[in-house]
C-alpha cells in the first residue's frame, strides 16, 4: 500500500530496545511439535511450534505461559552442529528473524551449520500476547518519547504516561506483568534449547537483542555456546540511562548524513556539514512553530531524523534528504511505502512490560525534567526526547534483582559495534564490555547506522563473526576499517 509519511509511518520505522542462582530452567521439557506458522508470519522453509513455560521460574511447577519459536532448519545433517538462537531487537517479535537472517545474506555455511531459531519474547506477538489497553493516539506515541521543546512538555508526557501505566496495571494481563522480564525471556531460551534436545546453544542478538544475549550468557554460562551480540545496549539494557543514550547516538551518527547532503547540492539543504546541522535546527523551530500540510510537527520530524539515521550510504540518505527538501520547501512529502505491522498495541504494550520491568525507573517528574535541561544541552539536536519520562516511571518495583553482564564463565561473548550508531552508541556497547571482562571480545566497524553483522555489509566484520559461529576461534579487540564497496 502506498502512503503519504505520516506520524504512524514514523512511529512504525521507530518500532523496527534479578540473577537468582537457584532459578534453573533446566527442569525436563517436552519437545517442540514442528507445524506451519501462523499465516501473517508464513515465509519458505520457517516452521512454527509452541513450549510451555513457567511464569514465574521461581515457581517452576506453578502458572505457565507459551512461547511460540521458528525454525529455518539447516539443510546439511552433515555440517549441522547445533541450534542458532535469535533476537532482533525491540523487544519485538522474532519469529520471522530467521528467515531475514538468510535473505540479508547469512552465508550458506552458517546456515548449514544451525538449525536458526526465532521466538516471539513471552509477551509479545503469539507467545501470550500482553495488553495495556492502548488508544490509538497512544500507540502512535510508540516507545520513543517526544522531544521536549519546554519543560511543561515534561509535565504533559508525564500526566500521558502515568494513564499508560496505569493502563498497564488494570488491564486483563496485569497479572503477568512482574514476570515479563528480560531475565525471564533467557530462561525461556534456555528452555527452547532444553526442548530441543540440545546440550548448548549459540545465540545472535541486534540491538535489545544484546541485553537479552548477555543476561543469557550470564545466567547459563555452561549451556550457552558461541554468543555473538551487535548493536549492544550498555550493561544495565534498555533503563533510564540507556534510553538517554539516544541523545548521544544522534549526535555521533548525524555527521555522516551531514556531509553526504553536503556534497549534493540538489537537496539544497547547504553546502557544508556544519550549515546541513543548521537546516536541521532550523527546520525543527520552523515546524515547532506551524506543522506541514501533512501534520509533521518539529517532533515528529526530529523522530524523522533519527529513524532515518539507522540505515546509511546513497539510498537512505537520498530518501532522508529528499523529506527534508520537502518539508523545508512545502512541497508535497515523497509517498512513503508503510509496512503493515500487525498486533501494533501488543507490541508495545509488550515492550513496556519488559523494559519497565527489567529496571527500577526513577519515579520523580524532576528527575526528567532536570535530566531533559541537561541533555537538550549536551545533546541538542536528540537529547530533549531520549531523556523525556516514560510509562515506566510508574511502573511496580521490580519483583527480582536486575541482571548484569559477568565476566565469570567461558570466553565465548563476541561483541559487534559500528562506531556510530544513533540507538545504540559506542559509549553503551564500552559499558558492557567492561562488564564482561575477558568474557568478550568487541569488534569495532568505523561506519554508521544501527547493525553490523550482515546489516553494514563491511567484509571485515561478517567474515569475522561467520568465522566464530562457525569454528568457534574468537578474534580478540578488531578495529574494521571502513570499505567504500
């Protein structure tokens, strides 16, 4: 379907983020039943089956909940070694992640040698879907916040989160909300590889993808395998501070777009990476002031931006600039061809269980105030938004202690890391490192947008992570330098 932008256009590219030593869930599971997965998800060679799992771990024999897996099977009964556990990022759903897996260019030898496995995070798409009653107008807020043009901004999102919230609280799946946590969605892993009749597992996680990877490392160090995580959050995941690093992302990932639109005057957005910053500035007031024909305000167009920064090279930043023009010069925007993202209010509401669930948010409407003054400073163009308050500033307490990265187990983390990354920056993905001590090892990649492996098409970094999944040789500390083709 073809689409002018829209907010919803936007917020649907934006949605495209305790360790208890006795909790094992490495009690007898039944095997997973193979069948075709539901229509909406239906892709060549991906099967579907559903597991049974405890709610709460602490109470293994108690409630249970379902998750539902995939699996793009390997080929080669030969070559097979195992199973390829993944996450995509969000959280969000990952049941067809496998198969995007293969068409982003997965060589043929990894994809041999794993039986590649995807999972809807319990919570989220068809593993018990959580609800938090949302309107459509919330929705369409999805999980970045606006950015804060004022500090009464502040006050106004606060008053719109705390309905979220409590939302969340009253709706009919408020009962499973304590237990929706990432700490929960490894233990989940761990039994889909115990389900699976398999000894150890290796794991690919993007984005939150690679908090999940680490508590799961951390949690099952002797039956986590090879565990490779890009686009990594910092060691506490997706919390207050982490959610600020967007602020900072911008700031390390805009000069690449400013200098592409520099060196092509068409756009006439101006002819140095310091006067395209300024159109920025300029178009984000202009817009603050009087929206576009379309509705596109100075938020949606500063959350315009930062979507549009997660991809880069001529197609993206040709798109990107091409919106600008447009808004810059009143001219109709370029149509946009919007995905349909079906189980929309699942999804974030989801999301919200997890990430508000993994951490203890402050719950001070100062706090973010103060917090949204400094980083419209610091990080002006970006700042304002990444530091405004969310939903989980009313939020319960957390009903475990929050897991964190540790460097007690094997050497078998391998980390992935474009130097610049507007969701993810560098300064998080150093947080876990440090974390995980000799654990792991990081790979750097000077170019920018958020994914490496596969996603950033830089040779030196995919031939090094297909060479650890597939021999198990990690490489230590690697700078990849960038590749021009």
């Amino acid at each position: 379907m073809r689409k002018t932008l829209s907010l919803a256009a936007v917020v649907t590219a934006a949605a495209a983020l305790v360790v208890t030593p006795g909790v094992s869930s490495a009690a007898p599971v039944s095997g997973v039943r193979w069948a075709a997965c539901p229509s909406d998800v239906a892709l060549p060679d991906l099967e579907c089956g559903t597991l049974s799992v405890p709610l709460d771990y602490r109470k293994p024999e108690g409630r249970k909940t379902e998750v539902m897996i995939s699996r793009l099977a390997s080929k080669s009964q030969e070559k097979r070694r195992g199973v390829l556990l993944t996450n995509p990022g969000g959280p969000g759903e990952g049941l067809t992640f496998p198969f995007f897996l293969k068409a982003l260019g997965m060589p043929r030898s990894v994809l041999d040698a794993y039986d590649v496995i995807g999972m809807d995070p319990r919570g989220i798409g068809y593993s018990s879907p959580a609800t938090c009653d949302l309107t459509e107008e919330q929705m369409a807020a999805g999980s970045v916040p606006p950015y804060a043009v004022t500090q009464a901004d502040v006050r106004k999102r606060a008053d719109e989160t705390k309905k979220m919230a409590e939302q969340c609280l009253k709706s009919s799946t408020a009962d499973e909300l304590p237990y929706n946590t990432t700490a929960n969605i490894a233990r989940d892993l761990d039994r889909v590889r115990a389900a699976l009749g398999e000894r150890k597992a290796s794991f690919l996680g993007y984005s939150y993808g690679t908090y999940l990877g680490s508590v799961y490392a951390t949690l099952f160090p002797k039956t986590s395998d090879r565990v490779v995580i890009d686009s990594n959050l910092p060691a506490t995941g997706w919390d207050v501070e982490g959610g600020r690093l967007f602020g900072r992302g911008v700031e390390d990932t805009f000069p690449d777009f400013a200098k592409w639109a520099a060196a092509h005057p068409e756009y006439d957005l101006g002819t140095t990476p310091a006067q395209v910053r300024a159109k920025y500035f300029d178009l984000a007031g202009r817009l603050d002031a009087k929206p576009s024909a379309e509705g596109v305000n100075g938020q949606i167009f500063r959350l315009l931006t930062f979507t549009g920064l997660y991809a880069t090279g001529d197609a993206a930043f040709s798109k990107m600039a091409a919106q600008w023009k447009a808004l810059d010069t009143g001219t109709p925007l370029p149509p946009e061809e919007v995905p349909d993202v079906p189980r929309v209010e699942s999804l974030i509401s989801g999301r919200l269980h997890v990430i508000c669930g993994d951490s203890e948010w402050p719950s001070s409407v100062r706090t973010y105030e103060r917090n949204v003054a400094v980083d419209r400073v610091r990080h002006p163009m970006f700042g304002a938004a990444a530091a405004n308050i969310q939903p989980c500033a009313f939020w319960p307490k957390p009903v475990e202690k929050q897991v964190l990265p540790s460097g007690r187990g094997p050497r078998n983390v391998l980390m992935v890391q474009n130097e610049r990354d507007p969701a993810t920056p560098l300064a998080g993905a150093r947080s876990t490192r440090r974390a995980f001590g000799d654990r792991a090892a990081m790979i750097t990649v000077d170019q920018g947008g958020h994914g490496a492996y596969l996603i950033g098409k830089n040779r030196c970094a995919n031939d090094r992570v297909s060479a650890y999944l597939l021999d198990g040789q990690r490489p230590d500390d690697t700078r990849c330098a960038a590749e021009t083709s």
